[in-house]
C-alpha cells in the first residue's frame, strides 16, 4: 500500500492493552522525549551512536505529531500507570515497502513484555484498521532484544539494507490471510 492509500482510513487516536494507553503525542512530551534520546543505552544501535541534541528531539516529535495531522496515525506516546514510558507504533515509509514499525521505550521498563504488547497492538491496528498489507521493521543487526521481539511477533528476516550508511536487518510481516 502507497501513501495516499492510508488518508482517511479509520483511526481511533487513543488505544488501550492489558498495560498500556497509546495516545497521540503531544508538545508537553517535549521533556521526556529529550530525556528518553539522550540516554546512551537507547541510542547504542544507531549508526552514529550519540544522543540527540534537544533540537534533534523536538524536531523528532515535531515530524510526529505531523505525520498524525497528515495521515490519521503515526507513532504513539506510550503511557503504563499513568507515566510516559516511550513512543512507538506505525509511520510510512519513503524507502521501503509497507508500514515501518518503530518504538523506542526508556530502558527501566525494558525487560517487561511491554514492547511486545506494543507491537501486537500496533500489528492489529496496522492490518485490522489501516488494512496494511505489510509491516516492515528495521533492525541493527547488534540489536538482539528489538529482533527477538520482532521474530516473537511473527516477523521474518528479508535482508540487509542500508539505513543512514549503516548496515541493518529488513524483517517483515505481511497481512494474514483471513479465514
């Protein structure tokens, strides 16, 4: 599916899991979202592995809350117990067939079973709402926690791209038949 095929398509802005409340990021996030890319352990599988600078981060969630105005959906801010603990969810590719799944959650939740849950709920939102035909998640190929949870969440390896001039792991899953 292409770009303009996904203006429009139904899209509740507020989701809820067992744990979790996904809602559409907001310009208070600011705070925790520079907080959250400044820590080094979640920046350790990027080709430069360096934080963001404050601008970096409030241009990250500036595109965010963009591609929601634009398209319906986009990435969520991630909140269990009432606290913010990460964004994640699907946005559209420019490079690469399909949606690109994407999440990043501070590491003192890691561990949790809450990126999983993060990402079920955003494959069913992907092929149930939006009637994606394929997810696509990029993956380093050092990042054994992000590819375990995708490989547990049914993804497959395709192949090795290039992103940002590093090399890095294509996994896919395309929309299950129905019966």
């Amino acid at each position: 599916m292409r770009e303009r095929e996904f203006n429009g398509a139904a899209s509740p802005a507020m989701r809820q899991t067992t744990r979790l409340r996904l809602r559409i990021p907001e310009p208070a996030d600011i705070h925790f979202l520079t907080e959250l890319f400044s820590r080094p352990e979640l920046v350790a599988h990027r080709p430069v592995p360096r934080p963001d600078s404050p601008e970096e981060s409030a241009a990250r969630l500036a595109r965010d809350i963009k591609h929601w105005k634009e398209h319906g959906f986009g990435r969520w801010a991630v909140e269990t117990e009432d606290a913010l603990i990460g964004f994640g969810g699907v946005t559209i590719s420019r490079d690469f067939d399909g949606l690109n799944l994407s999440y990043h959650l501070q590491p003192e939740s890691w561990g949790r079973g809450y990126a999983t849950e993060l990402v079920k709920e955003t494959l069913a939102f992907a092929f149930d709402d939006l009637h994606a035909d394929r997810v696509i998640g990029l993956v380093r190929s050092a990042n054994a926690a992000s590819k375990r949870i995708l490989e547990k969440c049914g993804f497959r390896f395709e192949r090795e791209v290039m992103l940002h001039g590093a090399p890095t792991n294509l996994h896919t899953i395309d929309k299950r038949p129905t019966r």
